[in-house]
C-alpha cells in the first residue's frame, strides 16, 4: 500500500519546495520554503493567551488547540506563499522531542498530506530545526559551534558539515528558558515570561542585585536552578521591605536587569573562550532565548572583540516556527528506516550525533 520512498539525508539536496510543519509544544505552525533557505510564508498561531490562564502549558490543552489550529495555519500559509499543493515537493514535520499530543497532531496531518499526495513526508528533530533556523534567509553552511538556548535545553555543541552535534557542554539542571519563565512567575509577569522580563531588564540597572553566576567543574556546563533559587528569595525579601508588601517598577525592572545580567554572561564568556581555545571563527545561536535583546547585544559585542563571526536568526526564527523545519527536512532530515509514514514521535531524544 506503501507509495512512498524513504528520504536519506545528501549533501547537496536537489532544489525543493517544502511545506513544514511544528506542533512540538504550543505554537501551531506552518511554513512553506524553497531549498531551506528562502521563506515563502511562516505562520504561527501562538496559544500563550490560553496557557496564561495556568501559567504554563497544560499538554492536553496544548495538543487540542492544534487540532483546532492545523488546518488554518496550512491554509494561511499556502496563501501567503500563493500556491497550492500540486506546487509542494515534500511534506515534513518535527517527530520530536516534544509533548507527544501536541506532536502527533502536526505529524499525523502532515502524514495525510503525504499520503493523499503522494509526496515524501520527510520527519525532522525538533533541536536540528532550531539550528537551522540560522540558515534561513542566507549562505551559511555549517561547520560551525552553536549555541542552543530554549525552554527545554541549553547547549554547547559543534555542529558539523552534515548538521551532526557533538555536545561540549550543557546545563546541569535547568533550561535558561525555563530559568526566564519561573522569574517572570515570581514576578507575576504574564506567560512565558522569557520576553516579559527581557522588555522590562531594558529599563533596568543590571548592577542592582549580585546575583550568583554558577560555576561548574566542567568549564563548558552551566548551572541556572541556584540564580533561580535566588532571585526567589530576592524578590520576596525585596517586596517584604516595603511598606505595601508590593515591588515598586523600578524594583521589578531592576530585578530583571540584574537577573538577565547572571543569566547571560556565562553564556557568551563560555562560548567565546571555547571558540577561542577550539579554533572556531563562526558562532551561532538558537532556541527561544536567542530572541533576548540582552544576549543577542552581548554576544554580538564580544565577537566583535574577539574577531569572530556570529549569526543569530531573525526574531521571528528563534521561537517555535515552521521555516526552520523545512529547513532541517532539506539539509538534515531524521534518518528513518522503513516506511517513513510508520515513523512515530518521540518525547526525547538526543540530536543525530557527529560521528
Ligand atoms: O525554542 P522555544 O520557542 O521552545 C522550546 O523549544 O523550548 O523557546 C521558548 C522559550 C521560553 O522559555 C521563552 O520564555 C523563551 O524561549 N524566550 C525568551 C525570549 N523569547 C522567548 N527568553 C528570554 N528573552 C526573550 N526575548
Ligand atoms: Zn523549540
């Protein structure tokens, strides 16, 4: 019954029209591009507005409110890009790692298309996606060292010519994304608080607060869930000291100021000494928080002094979107063996290693 071929990854793909598609958490996306690199349309319906309310996601809210947004965003999307089906060479989506319900939406729809199409569906890893989220839009070809900062993960890797990862250093507990969002819960900021405390950290004074910087045995890990524990106690000592129990503006922009400051630094001092001892010219980031005003500034900064070259993507690219996954389908897809509409979703697991 089977019509479709498996796709294996190549060096030099041959020219593609993708439409991708991303449900691994809560943003319903659909994108449509030309030879992973030029963006026909990338839509993304976000469902903060609905995690609000819990002020986090609920998996099952999450996976439901794909169901109902699916279909819309592909329809957005092959009208922005202006073409239909018949126009699309493959259909891919993130197998994971990702909510499972939230994952089985997107796969199984693109799935379907593949099917009633008879075009490839092409899986792709959720992380391989962020990073090539930084070839979107230009010429850059790997190798090059990225680092991957989102809700879930933070990282150190080099990433080879074929897209392959090989992890130097990783946090040892929480996610820098993770850590921005439980600041911002502190500070009863709306979800995710990641761009809530980054807008509020412009108007503040980072020197305020000392906050810890974790340091790790291993030069290249991090640590985040101390600072975290710290500014908990900080912003609830803070607000105790006032006659009306509440942080003032100021305080609450100088608290994130002051937190954005730890959280950042690690981040660039680390990679740009890694760079520097490892002999790589070309740095990258991804993931959620390379959307921070506060990051990108500072490791632009510091690569500038250091001579080295950096890419982020645009800000729309670093959050969840789909471009980014028709960009992994073209130039790194999940090897599968077998049918690949028998591929199932994953929770977790690791980036395809360099060998
Ligand atoms: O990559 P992403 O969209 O989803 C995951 O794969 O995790 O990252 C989401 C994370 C959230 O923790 C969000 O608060 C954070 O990225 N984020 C930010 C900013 N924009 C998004 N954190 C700090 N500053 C931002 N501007
Ligand atoms: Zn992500």
């Amino acid at each position: 019954m089977c019509r479709i071929k498996s796709v294996t990854p190549a060096h030099t793909p041959l020219p593609m029209r993708i439409l991708a598609l991303e449900t691994s958490c809560d943003d319903t996306a659909c994108a449509i591009v030309d030879n992973g690199r030029h963006v026909l349309a990338n839509v993304v319906q976000h469902q903060n507005r609905l995690h609000a309310v819990t002020g986090g996601v609920v998996p099952e809210v999450a996976a439901r409110q794909h169901m109902v947004a699916v279909n819309e965003v592909i329809t957005r999307a092959l009208t922005e890009a202006n073409c239909t089906l018949d126009d699309i060479d493959a259909i891919a989506a993130t197998l994971g790692p990702g909510l499972i319900g939230s994952l089985v939406v997107g796969v199984s729809a693109a799935k379907s298309i593949s099917f009633a199409t008879g075009k490839p569906f092409i899986p792709v890893h959720h992380l391989v996606a962020h990073v090539c989220a930084n070839v979107l839009g230009n010429n850059l070809t790997p190798p090059f060292l990225c680092l991957l900062v989102s809700g879930g993960h933070t990282q150190l890797m080099t990433i080879d010519a074929d897209y392959k990862a090989a992890i130097v250093g990783e946090t040892l507990d929480d996610a820098i994304g993770e850590a921005y969002d439980k600041v911002g819960r502190i500070l009863g900021l709306p979800f995710p608080g990641g761009p809530q405390v980054d807008k509020l950290a412009s108007s503040g004074n980072p020197t305020t607060y000392p906050l810890p910087m974790a340091s790790t045995q291993h030069p290249w890990d991090f640590s985040y869930s101390g600072l975290k524990t710290a500014m908990n106690r900080l912003v609830t000592k803070e607000a105790a000291a006032n006659p009306s129990g509440h942080l003032t503006e100021t305080q609450r922009a100088n608290l994130c100021a002051s937190f954005q400051q730890a959280a950042i630094t690690p981040l660039v001092n680390k990679t740009v000494a890694y760079a520097q001892q490892h002999n790589h010219h070309t740095i990258t980031v991804c993931g959620g928080v390379s959307a921070n005003s506060g990051l990108r500034q500072a490791m632009a900064t510091a690569c500038q002094q250091h001579g080295l070259a950096l890419h982020v993507p645009t800000i729309g690219a670093c959050t969840d979107n789909a471009a980014m996954v028709a960009a992994a389908a073209y130039f790194s897809p999940l090897p599968v063996t077998g049918d690949p509409l028998a591929a199932d979703v994953f929770s977790r697991q690791p980036m395809p290693a360099a060998p």
